[in-house]
C-alpha cells in the first residue's frame, strides 16, 4: 500500500458510499447484481484525492457523466437512460445517447454533433472511435446476443466516420453475447469484449475470422497497447490483466485480494464454480455481498470492475460495485475518487 492510500485514502470510500442511498452491488450466490431502489444522483460533487488527472466518467443508475479537470468536477450532463459508452478521439468526447451517439466538448460537456446510428435495432452498451489507415473508425457494441440473436452480424457494427455521418458498415458476423466493448487495431483488426460469452476475441474483419480468444470471466473492456499486448477489464473476475493474442499469455495487473480472482490461472468456468463461496459471511444486506467489498477486502480491492484505460503507465478503472474510480500506477492506488453511484466507464482527458 502506497503511502498516499494509508494517510490520505484510509475511510474515505467507506464514508463515501455510507447507506444513506441503496446502492447496487453483484451478490455472488445469486450471480445477479441487486439494483433496487438504486436509480438517485448525488447531490455533490465527485471527490478526488491523491494525484489529479483529467478524465470524464459515465454513473448509469446516476444517468450522469462528469468532466474532472484540475481535480474537481468541471462539468456534469444528465442523461435521460442510462449512460455507459464513451470514446475520446482527436479532440471529441463520443457519449452513447440512445438511439444516437452524441459528441460533446470535453472541456465543457457542451454537444457540437449529432450521429445517427443506420441499423439501430437494440440499446448501445460500448462506443469506439479512433483513427485506423487515415480514416475515422466508428464501432459499436449493441445489447444483443445469445438468444436474443436469431442472426449473426447483430452484436458489433463497424462504421467510417466522415463529416458526422457513418458509412460502409462492417456487421461482425462472428456472434458476441451483450458485448460491452469492441475497437478497431492500428492494423485494422477488431478486439471484443464478448462479455456473457466469457471471452475476448481477436477478429479479422477483412475475412470475417477469428484469429485469437482468451477466456476471461465477463470481461467488460478491451484496450490494444502499444505493445501488442490487451488491457482487459474482467468484471465478475474482480480483476485487470493484460493478455498476448500472439502467444495467448495473461498477466495480472490489479485483482481483489480474494481467491480465486486473485489467480491468474483461473479461467471464467472455474471463477463461476467458485464465486458462489466468496459471498461476506456477515453482510449487513441480503443477498449477501462479495467478499471484494472494501469493507471486507480493503482499499486495494476490486468489486466488479467495468472498464480499464491506460495511458503513460497510469489505468484507469471504473470500480464500480465500490462506487468510485481508481487510478493504478505499478500496482499501487494513486487516486481516488469518490462520491459516485454506480460509475461504469472512465476515460482520459
């Protein structure tokens, strides 16, 4: 534990998340996050200690996204249903706002373009937009799959982005199940979070292969690194790793301090085995919750992880069933912020 966690972070969160709201949380015995009564926004501002970055962080149940520059709370913009997918790219913030995606200033939170999506047919979970050979890559993961999916092509679409409108659509015909992420390589492959398929997927588009999978328990978030390597949010896995498409190689990065999330060697069969005996033998709420909690785990901790971003050595994770965001540097907690409900997306400014 970094100095920084033992003097400035210690209580903090617990204070934060205090029940004088219901807040949600994934019970491990039931497999099903409880999310009753758990639909408010605070009514202050997000709190960060320890180093400041900049960043924009999406709360669903909150319906609210908050622009951090400087280390406080520049801007918020509410949502009508439930925000999750976010994308930075060249000067622009990408927001899923259903059935749109919106732009926005990301030094304001002010809209300056309207996307419409061509095939929209279900809810957006993810957004995607970067720059691949010369041109803007748009990708979108919608809320279908398994047996919602009567035809393949619906879970991933794949756009050119070019004076606000998307083009040329790519529809992944290799089926994905609720993925909650997906983008496109520098070399124009496209990377997966199918996240009830347990897996990561690796994908040609120009053939329409697969090339590479690792198994990971409801992965959540992808992120192709300057090394070939993928950061990978795993949610249920309580946990962060990084994985090689080229030799199948998976190292831990941050996981909750509880077995077996903590073992890198635990595939998504074995974690669903056991998960169901991580539950707090002392829970003051039923069904009981993970063991991951910081109440019981501690601060460097995990409790359902929705999204992991680096950038500089520095991740940014959305930590979300302890209801704040967290910056990791060499494994250590370096910032903390709290004072949110339900934060599921984080990215850089």
């Amino acid at each position: 534990m970094t100095e920084f966690t033992r003097r400035q972070i210690l209580g903090a969160p617990l204070a934060a998340i205090a029940p004088r709201k219901r807040y949600s949380y994934y019970a491990p015995a039931i497999r099903s996050t409880v999310s009753e009564d758990v639909h408010w926004t605070p009514a202050r501002p997000p709190v960060m200690k320890g180093e400041q970055f900049n960043m924009v962080i999406a709360c669903d149940y909150a319906k609210r996204i908050y622009g951090i520059i400087g280390g406080r709370q520049a801007w918020y913009k509410d949502f009508e249903l439930w925000p999750r997918g976010m994308s930075l790219c060249e000067g622009l913030l990408y927001v899923i706002d259903d059935p749109l995606i919106v732009a926005l200033d990301p030094m304001t939170g002010v809209p300056v373009l309207k996307i419409e999506v061509p095939g929209y047919h279900a809810r957006l979970n993810a957004v995607h937009v970067a720059r691949v050979f010369g041109e803007l890559r748009l990708t979108l993961c919608f809320d279908r799959g398994g047996d919602t999916t009567m035809s393949p092509g619906e879970s991933v679409h794949c756009f050119r982005l070019m004076n606000g409108i998307l083009l040329d659509p790519y529809l992944c015909t290799i089926n994905s199940i609720h993925p909650r992420d997906a983008c496109m390589t520098r070399a124009g492959q496209l990377l997966v979070a199918d996240t009830f398929g347990n897996q990561v997927l690796l994908i040609d588009p120009a053939r329409d292969e697969l090339i590479s999978v690792a198994d990971e328990y409801f992965p959540n978030s992808v992120q192709e690194l300057q090394d070939g390597w993928v950061l990978v949010c795993s949610e249920h896995g309580n946990r962060v790793i990084r994985w090689n498409p080229s030799t199948s190689e998976r190292r831990m990065i941050f996981s909750a301090p509880i077995y077996p999330f903590n073992d890198i060697r635990m595939g998504s069969e074995r974690i669903r085995e056991l998960e169901v005996g991580t539950s707090d033998p002392d829970s003051d709420v039923a069904p009981a919750r993970s063991l991951c909690a910081i109440q019981n785990a501690g601060l460097a901790t995990l409790y359902s992880p929705n999204s992991a971003r680096q950038r500089d050595g520095a991740i940014l994770v959305a930590d979300t069933d302890n209801h704040r965001v967290i910056v990791l540097r060499d494994g250590s907690i370096v910032t903390d912020v709290t004072g949110l409900n339900n934060p599921v997306n984080a990215v850089w400014l």
